[in-house]
C-alpha cells in the first residue's frame, strides 16, 4: 500500500458562491475581494503538494478538471497536511502577487510569461 499524493501546479478553488450556499468552507473558495499583496487561506480535500519557491497561478474549478484561465498570480506561503475525521485535507496560506483581468494565459508550466 502506497501514500496517495496529489501535485498541483496551480491553486484551483470554487467560486465564493459555493460558500455563500452552504456547500464549502470559506477558504475552499476564491475571496469575495481579492487584493495584491493580501494573504489568504486554503483548503484542499486531499493530500496535496505545490511548488513553494516563486509564483504560481490561482484558478477557479468547477470540479472534474472543469479549470479557468489564471486570475492571479500567487505565492504559497505554507501548506499543511491534517486528518480531519479520518479524512486528509491540505490546508495553507497564500499571497495574491498580481491580478489577471483579461483573458491571456499568463503562466506556461510554473513560468510567468
């Protein structure tokens, strides 16, 4: 029996609607009111590992691999692994570097373009 890891390249959360209907937790979703420079909770079901050395971008998801273009660029500040009820989550903090308002990639891979 392995470890059941997930690599994220990106940051993907629900859109703030999913929290104001009572189906997510908060930092499972994109801020109502995101600003540069601001940090941010997360929260992931799962066990999951990101890239803590420089930007990567911030998505929205829609589940299933449904994935937007990026909406910011952000750094990861901390990531931490918990069980909660026998279920393992991913929990962190994030800060938002820059806002995307159009509708080019901005990120090849982990690299800023």
């Amino acid at each position: 029996m392995g470890i059941q890891v997930e690599y994220n390249p990106d940051l993907a959360l629900r859109h703030i609607t999913e929290f104001d209907q009572g189906k997510r937790q908060e930092a499972e979703c994109l801020p109502k009111n995101m600003k540069v420079g601001n940090i941010y909770n997360f929260l992931k079901k799962d066990q999951r590992l990101y890239w803590l050395h420089g930007e990567i971008p911030l998505l929205e998801t829609k589940g299933e691999g449904q994935l937007s273009l990026p909406i910011a660029s952000i750094i990861i500040l901390e990531a931490t692994h918990f069980l909660d009820q026998g279920e393992m989550w991913t929990k962190g903090k994030y800060k938002i570097v820059e806002i995307f308002n159009d509708k080019q990639s901005h990120f090849n891979g982990f690299a800023r373009i």
